[in-house]
C-alpha cells in the first residue's frame, strides 16, 4: 500500500468520525444559539430554561464543532502534499529556450 492510499484512507476516516459529527454538532450549536435570541420560546436546556444557558450551549457547541471539522482538513492536508523529499529521482530535462 503507497503512501497515498493511506493517506486518502485517513482522510476518509477522519471525515466520517470527525467531520459528520462535527456538521451536526454544528447545526444544533446554530440552532441552540438561535432559539436563546427568540423572545417567548420555551427553553430546556439540560433541565434549564434560561435563554443564557441555550446561548452558552449553542456557542460552545459551534466552537468545538469548529475544531472537529477542521480535524480532517488538516489530516487530508498533511496527508495528501508533496513533500519536496518526495521527488523521484531521475534524469533532468532541459527547460527549452534555456541556452546555459
């Protein structure tokens, strides 16, 4: 196995575990965040109904959803690049209308 078949293999792995739950703790971050600024709605967070505890969540929840869908941007970053070590060594061509 190449070393990039391992790496799109991490990158899958890290979407599916990292990515997708992090678009939905993303979504209902939004939505918690939301329903604490709607004026008369009814509230339960975690057996709480102040509007600062749904803020609070919501907030929270957005910004370690953040962190776990940057999660497999680095991984398929680091993963997939051309290091300059990388380069197969071998014959040098020309660049044409180069006359040294």
């Amino acid at each position: 196995m190449d070393k990039k078949t391992k790496g799109i293999i991490a990158t899958v792995a890290a979407v599916v575990l990292c990515g997708c739950p992090g678009l939905v703790g993303l979504c209902f971050g939004v939505l918690f965040a939301i329903a604490g600024f709607v004026p008369g709605s009814e509230i339960d967070v975690f057996g709480s109904s102040d509007p600062g505890a749904a803020i609070t969540t919501g907030i929270v929840s957005i910004c370690v959803s953040i962190i776990f869908i940057a999660i497999p941007i680095v991984v398929g970053f680091l993963m997939l690049r051309k290091k300059p070590g990388d380069v197969i060594e071998g014959e040098v061509e020309p660049i044409p209308g180069d006359d040294l």
